[in-house]
C-alpha cells in the first residue's frame, strides 16, 4: 500500500510516499525559512498563505519524481495538529480533498507522534519499549512508548521548550531567525568562560524548565562589554547547559523506568552538541540511542506518512470532516 504524507503544521511543506513493503519511496520539502526571516520568525498568516502556493505543486512533484500514479494512492496521512491553525487548515483541507477526488481514506496524524516515530525510518529502528525524549521548538517531553499509540508521559518542559528557549536566547544575542541553528553556529566560536546553571536538576523529577536559563542569558550579556566573542562565550554556555539538563532528564528517567533504549527527535535533536552530550550519557549507562537522520529532524512529510501507515494498519481512518487541533496533547492519543 502507497501512503501520501502531507506536513503543513508551521513553515515548512512536506510531502511524501511510504510504501508497506519498500518503505520510504521519496520525500520532498519546501522551507519559509528565507520569507520569514525579513521578520524575525514565522507569521502565521503569511505561513498558511505559501502552503496554499506550494502543497498541490509539490505533490504532483513528488507523484511524478517517484513514478506513481493517483490510483497507487491508498490512503493521505496529514498533520492535523499541533501547529498553527491557518497552516494546518491547508494540509487538512487538502488532504480531504485529495482524498474525496481519489476515493480514498485519510489518517489525521499528531505532529509530535511523526516525530516520535522518525527514528523508525532508518536501516535501524529502535525496538518498543523505549523512552523517547522530543525536543522542538514548541515541545520538550519525555515519553515511554511501549508501543504504537501507547504512550506514557513522563515529564515536560514547565514554561518554554528546549526550542523556544534556544531562539529567544538568539534574538536577544542579535541573532537573525531562524535562531536556535544561528546560536548553535555561534557557540563553536565561543570559550569556556561562563556557567550557566542546570534547571531543576537538583531536585527530584523529569519536568523541565528553561525560561530561567534564558534570563540567565540575557542577564550575563548585560552585564558582559557584548563583543562579538562575549556572545560567542554565551552562546557556548546556553547550550553546554541546555545539553547537560536533558542528558542528566534521560539518565534518569532511563534509571527510573529500567528501560536502556533512548529515542531522541525534533528539531532541536539535530544539535551536535545536544547529540554527542546524550551519546556520551548513554554509553555510560551501556544503552543504545537512536536518532533521525538530519532531515527527518525538522518537519517533514515522510514522518507523516510512516506515523499514518502504523495508524492505518491500526485501522484508524478520518471521515470527511476537515480536523485541525492546534493544541492536542500526546497522551489524548
């Protein structure tokens, strides 16, 4: 069976075709990066309004790059939330229509189980049980999966995510959107001269909380001279703390649950550093950790799709009414 997958949850469009048998057949992605960074971040309404431009183009695209037809076509997964409603609406919308015009079912899909799921597009899935730590822009939770749709959360960021904290810290360091990769880029430039302290580390518990350590940011740039090597230094410090407060969250939770397998995906697990500092903790604890490729890190349609065809096979289908949740938790799956 072909699964087309479509991710229109924020500012990128993703399409893409998953096969039951040969897997992944292609995948293609258009970014707003360059559009929304004149302002400083995404708006919505301008988000929404290129979905429309590009979704149809870039499915016919992707039919035509991958030689399949329509009639291939047995089901359309879509993002129907989190996200942004405008952009959701689009994905939605088009999917049900693509699905009315096709005859075929559709497969509402939460964006943070297509993420969850990423790592099971590679030669080497991780195994269930395991405990998947999901860090993007609007999210930091650690969850136990113990299969498809079971799903056990276990702690979450409190105030801003691991992604949120990463661009606010960017913007007030003078860093251009998008700002989590530009303070990354930073940070290689930067000298061990600052601490940043660990957030609810020292106190029991898997709940996460980063809006301290922005304002420890931005209360150390203040008083610094603010060359470019203090915000270098900072930018070093921001993530060296943020790497060893999700590193110290895993170990734990890891030590808590008995479970040795970490899955790590988002955006923000794209981070080298973030990447080595959990390695690193899991072969200590003689664990395997599994990350997506880079590309399946941010958002994609091939994660949509993979996450739609385990629903399917669940069979788990969509009526014909257009659904958009902005705001849908994990643990309402």
């Amino acid at each position: 069976m072909y699964i087309l997958g479509i991710e229109t949850s924020c500012d990128e469009t993703g399409v893409a075709i998953y096969h039951s048998e040969r897997g992944l057949i292609h995948h293609l992605l258009f970014s707003q990066i360059d559009m929304h960074s004149e302002y400083g971040g995404v708006v919505p309404e301008l988000a929404s309004r290129d979905h429309i431009r590009k979704l149809i183009p870039l499915i016919k695209q992707l039919l035509h790059e991958s030689n399949t037809l329509q009639t291939d076509i047995t089901a359309i997964a879509y993002t129907a939330g989190p996200g942004l409603m405008g952009a959701l609406l689009v994905g939605a919308a088009t999917a049900q229509s693509l699905a009315f015009a096709w005859q075929v079912p559709t497969i509402a899909v939460h964006h943070m189980e297509g993420h969850l799921l990423a790592p099971m597009l590679e030669d080497n899935p991780p195994k269930f049980p395991f405990v998947a730590l999901l860090i993007s822009g609007g999210h930091t939770l650690l969850v136990k999966v113990s299969s498809i749709g079971q799903y056990e959360l276990l702690g979450e960021s409190l105030d801003d995510a691991a992604g949120e904290a990463f661009d606010k810290t960017a913007k007030l360091l003078g860093l251009n959107y998008p700002g989590g990769a530009k303070l990354s880029e930073l940070a290689k430039l930067g000298q061990l001269r600052f601490r940043f302290p660990r957030p609810m580390t020292d106190r029991p518990g898997l709940d996460f909380s980063f809006s301290g350590l922005k304002t420890f940011a931005l209360t150390t740039f203040q008083k610094s001279e603010k060359t470019n090597q203090d915000k270098a230094d900072i930018a070093l410090a921001f993530q060296d703390a943020v790497a060893d407060t999700l590193a110290i969250k895993c170990r734990r939770v890891l030590q808590q649950t008995g479970l040795t397998t970490l899955v790590v995906a988002g955006g923000v697990s794209a981070n080298i550093k973030i990447r080595s500092t959990l390695t690193e903790m899991i072969e200590k604890e003689n664990g395997a950790i599994y990350f997506p490729r880079p590309e399946f890190c941010t958002d994609n349609g091939a994660m949509i799709a993979y996450a739609g065809y385990q629903r399917f096979l669940l069979g788990q289908t969509q009526g014909l009414e257009i659904f958009a949740k902005p705001r849908w938790l994990m643990i309402d799956l």
